[in-house]
C-alpha cells in the first residue's frame, strides 16, 4: 500500500504541463429590477383597494361642512394725527432748448 502523503515517483509525471484558465463571467441579472418595480406597485394598488373596501367608499369624510362662527374684535382707539409740517415750496428744473434745432 503506498502511503498518500508521498509525492509520486517523478517517472510518472509528464515533462509538459498544460494550463487551462476558464473564465466564468457573472451571471446577468439586468432583468430582475423590474420585477420588484411591478411587485411593489401591485402591493400599493392592493393597499389602496384595501382601504376602499374597508372605510365602504365614505373615508370618513364629513357630510355637513357649514359653519357658523360669531367672533367679537376689539375696536382699536382712535388716535389724533400727528401734525406734520408744511412742505417748503420747490419750482421744478428748467430744462434749456437745444440748440441747435433737431432736424426734420
């Protein structure tokens, strides 16, 4: 019986080693976005109809929206003016006539 942890002879062994290198690519997964993209719509669809189906359409809403508010604002006090002081007159610019005059 040959023990396993003894190389072989070197008689057996070929003088030429060939290597192989295999190249295995990821596996493409570009069409698998989508399915959760239509997954999760068809989950917030079936939540919406949920909704309808459990409230029967009404949502709770209020049937009377008419309101009748009495509210009492107080009057502010009536203040007197300031008297301002009068404006000092002020003529307008005058403005010179071209010279000489535009033509036609």
């Amino acid at each position: 019986m040959t023990d396993p942890n003894v190389p072989p002879p070197r008689d057996d062994r070929p003088d030429v080693v060939h290597h192989t290198t295999i190249n295995n690519p990821p596996s493409d997964r570009g069409g698998a976005g989508w399915i959760g993209f239509l997954v999760g719509g068809l989950v917030v669809v079936l939540i919406i109809i949920g909704i309808v189906v459990y409230s029967n359409g009404s949502l709770n809403r209020a049937t009377d929206t008419k309101v009748d508010l009495d509210v009492d604002l107080p009057t502010a006090p009536a203040l007197p003016a300031p008297d301002l002081p009068d404006l000092p007159s002020v003529e307008p610019p005058s403005v010179p006539d071209p010279e000489p005059a535009p033509a036609n």
